[in-house]
C-alpha cells in the first residue's frame, strides 16, 4: 500500500505541474488518491495533460453533466454544446 501510494503521489504531482487550471488538476489527477494506482488506465503519454491547457479543449465529465445528444458542433450535455 505504501508503495502503491507513492506511486500515485509522484504521478500526481508531475501531472499537476502540467496543468494551468485548478479544476482540471482536482479532475484529472486528485489530491486524494481515488482508487489503487495501475487499476484504472493511466495515460503516460506525453503532451496528453497539455492539451487541456489550450483554448479550444474542454474537459466533459459525464457523470456531471450527461450527454444529451450528438451535433454537428460536437456533443450537447445538460450544460453546454
């Protein structure tokens, strides 16, 4: 556990540094390490967090605002299209 928790806590912190935003940071990679780490696929990618940094890209969760229906813009959720 403690090597698992390690783990996640040094993914976490560099995966924070990337991000610019402090919701996305509290989305993407929480402070409170949500399940065992390597259970859920991670991305390793490189460049994958810096996408979220730029204007045109914005993070959906699903579970917060359900997909509605699909549009020739792009998805339309309880929020926003």
């Amino acid at each position: 556990m403690d090597a698992n928790r390690e783990a996640y806590s040094s993914w976490r912190d560099e995966t924070r540094s990337r991000l610019h935003n402090e919701r996305l940071k509290d989305k993407l990679a929480p402070e409170v390490q949500p399940h065992a780490f390597g259970t859920k696929r991670i991305s390793l990618e490189n460049g994958f967090y810096e996408i979220f940094n730029q204007s045109n890209v914005s993070l959906v969760n699903i579970d917060e605002t359900p997909v509605m229906s699909v549009t020739e813009k792009g998805i339309k959720t309880t929020e926003k299209e």
